[in-house]
C-alpha cells in the first residue's frame, strides 16, 4: 500500500506562515486520497471546513492541540464525500406524500396497484402512476389501454414514464385521442396506433402536452416539502453522499435548497442545473437562459449555486423513444409498429446551437438529455458548431446528460472538445436485460463504455437519475452509489448470466474516481472537493470495508460509518 509523505496546509497571516492546530484529527485508518497519484494514507487532520494535512499518523497527531477531536479509525477505510451527478430531489422528496407506492417489479404489480387506487378513488378521478419503466418489468412491455380498462374502467389512468406514457380508454376520449387524431403544432410526438385498425394503442410518445388531467393527490406545503427535502438529503448522507447534482431545476427547487441553506440544514453541497424548455419562441427561450445566467445565486457558492442548464433533446430507453442512428426495429417490448422508426428528437439543429452558444457565453454549462446515438451526435454537433464558429469550448465543458448509446466516433468528439458526460450505471444492472433482447450484441456494444471512456481521457461521471421515493435501493433508479461502483466494476445486467460486454469493466480505483473527483470536475470544483489533499473541503465519509481488497460482490453493500461536511458530521451509523 503506497503511502504520502506529510504535506500540511501552510496560511499565510500576517506575513508569517503559521501550520494551524487541527480542529480534528484521524488516525490508523486507510484514507483514500483520490489524488493524482491515488495515494493512500495512514491520517489526516482537519481545521474549520477544509483538510489540513495527510499523511502518517505520527506526523498528524503532531498537529493536534488541546482542543483538537481525536478519532480513531481501527483501519477503517475513509473516501472523500461521493458526489452523484443527477438528481431530482425536491420531486422524489415528496413523491410518495400522498401515499406510499409498493414496488412493481411485473406488469400484475402494475394492475393491481390500477386496480387498488380504482377501489378508494371516486369514479371519474385520475389515476396517475409516474416512472414504472417498462424494461423494469419481467413482462418487458407496456400495459395496454384494453388492460387498463379492466381495472380501471370508470376512472381515467395515466400510466407515465419518462417522456412517454400508456393511457386507457377513458383517459383518451377525455383528452379527444382517437383514430383521427393528429399531431399539426409542428413539435415531435407520436400517436401509437393499431396498424390493423388505426385506433390508438393508448401509448402515447413525447406528447404529454395533449393531456390535460387532474390529480387528485393531495399537494405538499412548501413547510413539507422542505421538511421531506431534509428527510431525503439526510438519507443521501447515509449512502456517503455529500454533494449532488440537480438537474433541471427551477426557481421554486432554489427556494427549498436556499431555505435550508439559511437555517443551516443543508447537509449536501447543490450545483443547479435550470430546467429550459427550449420549443416555442427564440426570445422566450433566450429569456430562461437569461435568467439563470442573471440569477442571484450563479454567483460561485460552495453550498448552493446556479451554474448549469439542461434541455431535453430526446425521449428514453426506458420507454422506447431515445433517438437512435438507426431503427429501433419493430418492438412488443417498446410497443414500436414502424420498423423506421428511430425515437423522438425535440430540437432541431439551429435552435439546439442558438441554446449551446447562449449558454456558454453567458458562463453556464449546457447539457442536454441524450440518451439515444443519434442524440448524442446531434448535440456533439452543436458543441462543435459552437467551438468552430464562436469560440472554443473546452474550458466551459459542455456536458451530455445520460449519454447511453454511444460510438467510437462520438467518443473522439468529447476528448478533442473537450466535453464531459453524466452517466448512471445502474441503468445497466436495472435495464441491460431488455437493452439486449431488444439490440443484441453489436449495438450494445458502445452501452456506456467505461473503459474506452477513460482510456481516451474523457471525462465523465457517475448518477443515479433520482427520481421517486426516498431509500437508495427502494427508489425508482437507486441512489445508493456503491451499487453504482459496483455495476462500473462487473457490467452485469440483473436477471442475467452474464456480464454486458465485460471488456468494458473499469478498475477499483477508476470507479472510485468516477464518483468523487470526475464529477467534481462535471462542475468545475475539482479544487474544491473530490479528493482528499490540504486546501481542500473536509467532505469525507469513513467505510466498513476496503473498496480496493474486499470482494467485488462485497461492495455493493458496503454502510457508512460516518458522514462528513465541511469538517461537521452529518451521518453517524447507529450503533
């Protein structure tokens, strides 16, 4: 095991550089640096909110004064504070507020939950049932408008997940959909139909703005929701998590994130990502821009800041509507009838370079949901557009949201432009299954290539797209990043024999850095946080086992011992 030599944190004050007693030391334990030569050591020391020292436990202990806390760590591994590069925490916060939902793992789960709220709503009331995705299903298919009537025959039901949705009957003729129905505002979306009698399916493809529905849920104050926000970002403490992502925010997720900043209660660090809808009016689109670019809080914070915007440029995998270079190939899994079909692209090459530009030259990192190839290249694209014509983007680094189905190409793109990537890897555990049946071997074969990636020196790093329920491994897309690390080491998809392209595995120490320094990086604090060197943040978190030595199966139920923010503890497992 390598080990550093001390290094202390001189300040300088009063034109003397004086080394500080440390507020806390640890000792005897294998702390993970994470630093460039992936150092491990024996202690470290630190003072206020920032680490003061690493090194080796005699040389620590030196910096300890009459006041100093003193723990030990009986060989206890220590890993800088993880970082997951996509939430959406104030929805998934709340998510179950109204009532809990079970976990649906067949499309009989499905049904019977239909079935369930039928029984306690009134006749003629919603039933809304968000992000059960349907390659999470051993059925491996939507359900069908005619299924859904059983159930559910007096009440309409809205069966959304992701930019796609099943609806029954009901819900359609509300809503006016019905075989003479047409899409003619000029926007992308999709009316599945019965190439036997052209009557819809009841799947509806990134065309939610044609349903207009009531829920009746009852809705969260905001004293709740900043209440259940608490809650969640408490539970992200306790799976090491420190610092997060949101993505596709707005100015009533700020509020809640701020307010807890305020009172003090805000135990991860928030980069913002805003939320643009970029159809419709340049001016108005330009308008969204511009206000996160004049926001109060884009202001660098180490707490709280407003650096990024995201826009939606395709559909999903989940539902069958990611936009592909090629046919997505006639689906009873994704319920897909037209073998030409490639998936919904929602911006179109102008507008998507108009969004890029305007982003980075007003200092905000873009990003945009892309999941299919076809997407990703687009929006390579328009990054390139961006470098070629205006001005170089390296040092802004644009970023791609999911980036999923990949290529060799598309993977030369980002290293020479210098483009970054946030990517979830438990996709491949949750999805890969059906990602295979559907594609088979040849095309998934650039499925979130982790080796390629880092070989070539792109930078990228690792979320879970949080979305529902709070519990890393209960919610829809878990947030527990050791599951994460995991799936990056052995690519096995679940319900599964064998690993998805195993020549795509990444070492321990890669994974490690995939959700530590990579995604400080992903938003320009990897001088900030994501290792654990002196200067830096004291975000760390001490583990039960060694990530580097234990068995690969071990890790994904690796607990915390403790959180650490800023030199304050937010987590400490009980006992």
């Amino acid at each position: 095991m390598r080990c550093a030599v001390l290094v202390v944190w001189l300040i300088v004050l009063a034109g003397n550089s004086i080394a500080q007693d440390a507020d806390l030391i640890l000792t005897g334990g294998q702390i993970v640096t994470v630093n460039p030569g992936f150092e491990i050591v024996e202690a470290m020391a630190v003072r206020g909110d920032r680490i003061l020292a690493v090194g080796a436990n005699d040389d620590i202990r030196k910096l300890a004064g009459a006041k100093t806390q003193a723990i030990d760590l009986a060989g206890k591994m220590v890993l800088p504070g993880l970082i997951d590069s996509h939430v959406h925490a104030t929805g998934a916060a709340v998510y179950e507020f109204d009532h809990p939902i079970p976990e649906m793992e067949t499309l009989d789960d499905v049904l019977k939950y239909v079935a369930h709220r039928a029984d306690v709503l009134d006749d003629g009331q919603w039933i809304v049932l968000n992000q059960v995705f349907i390659t999470r299903l051993r059925d491996q298919r939507f359900p069908t408008r005619y299924e859904l009537d059983q159930v559910a025959p007096k009440n309409p039901v809205y069966f959304r997940t992701g930019p796609d949705a099943a609806l029954n009957s009901l819900a359609l003729q509300l809503n006016g959909i019905d075989k003479d129905f047409r899409i003619t505002d000029g926007q992308p979306g999709r009316i599945e139909t019965d190439p036997q009698t052209g009557e819809p399916t009841g799947i509806i493809r990134s065309a939610g703005r044609f349903i207009t529905m009531k829920s009746p849920e009852k809705s969260p104050s905001f004293d709740e929701q900043k209440s259940q926000l608490r809650k969640l970002l408490a539970d992200y403490n306790a799976v090491g998590i420190t610092s997060i992502v949101q993505r596709s925010a707005d100015e009533s997720s700020f509020r809640l994130f701020d307010s807890l900043k305020q009172d003090d209660a805000l135990t991860c660090r928030t980069f913002l990502c805003w939320g643009v809808n970029p159809t419709g009016e340049w001016e108005t689109v330009a308008a969204q821009i511009e206000q996160a670019a004049s926001h109060p809080a884009h202001a660098y914070n180490n707490m709280l800041w407003v650096r990024g915007v995201k826009v939606f440029l395709d559909g999903g995998m989940l539902t069958g509507s990611a936009w592909m270079r090629k046919p997505w190939g006639v689906s009873s899994i994704y319920s897909i009838t037209d073998p030409e079909y490639r998936g919904v692209l929602l911006i179109e090459p102008e507008r998507l370079y108009q969004i890029a530009r305007l982003c980075l030259e007003n200092d905000l990192q873009i990003t945009a949901h892309s999941v299919g190839d076809g997407a990703v290249h687009a929006l390579l694209e328009a990054y390139r557009r961006v470098s070629e014509n205006d001005f170089p983007v390296r040092d802004k680094r644009p970023c791609i949201t999911h980036c999923n189905f990949m290529s060799a190409e598309a993977i030369q793109s980002m290293k020479e432009l210098g483009v970054v990537a946030d990517i979830q890897p438990v996709w491949l555990y949750l999805d890969g299954k059906t990602l295979l049946r559907q594609f088979g071997e040849e095309r998934t074969r650039w499925f979130q290539p982790y080796k390629t990636i880092f070989e070539q020196g792109v930078m990228v790093g690792g979320g879970s797209d949080h979305m529902q329920k709070i519990g890393s491994f209960r919610s829809v897309n878990p947030y527990n990043p050791f599951l994460g690390i995991w799936t990056t080491l052995v690519r096995q998809p679940r319900w599964t024999d064998v690993p998805l392209h195993p020549e795509e595995k990444i070492t321990r120490e890669q994974a490690i850095r995939f959700y530590t320094i990579n995604n400080a990086w992903l938003t320009f604090e990897e001088k900030e946080k994501g290792s654990l060197e002196p200067g830096k943040l004291a975000d760390f978190i001490v583990i039960d086992s060694n990530l580097l030595t234990c068995d690969v199966d071990a890790i994904r139920e690796t607990t915390v011992e403790q959180t650490w923010l800023g030199g304050r503890r937010v987590y400490e497992r009980s006992r």
